[in-house]
C-alpha cells in the first residue's frame, strides 16, 4: 500500500513498483523511518523541479533532509 502511495505522488499510476524502486522505497521507509507524509512531500518537489517521476531525485531529497535530522513536515518548513 505504502509503495503505491509513492508511485501516485510521483504521477506513476498505471505500473507496480520495480525491484530497484522497492529497494529505495524500503530505504526511505525502514532505514530513514520517514511517514508517507514526508515522503509525498519529496515526490511533489520532485515532480515540480524535474517536471517527471525521478526516485533518484526524491532519494537526494529525502538523503538531505535525513542529514537535517528531519521528522516531520514543520521540520521541512523550518
């Protein structure tokens, strides 16, 4: 459910996530502990600034905001 919440946010709606996509996705989910929130909020940054659906893009986001010890969407903000 958590990868098609993904997939919609970056505009993919007519696929299943591929093997690499889920490798990332379980990153961002399990090993950052980021919400679905947070996440969507990478993927429409992602599709405004790149105009397409780019897991490389998000996963620089989400790398950053990691760094930046980032927990919820006031912390983006911020």
């Amino acid at each position: 459910k958590d990868y098609y919440s993904i997939l919609k946010a970056l505009g993919i709606t007519n696929r299943s996530p591929v093997e690499t996509e889920i490798t990332l996705m379980d990153t961002w989910l399990k090993t950052y502990g980021f919400s679905i929130a947070i996440i969507q909020e990478a993927c429409t940054r992602t599709v405004l600034q790149t105009g397409q659906a780019s897991f490389q893009y998000t996963d620089k986001i989400l790398e950053g905001w990691k760094k930046k010890q980032v927990k919820t969407l006031e912390d983006i903000q911020a």
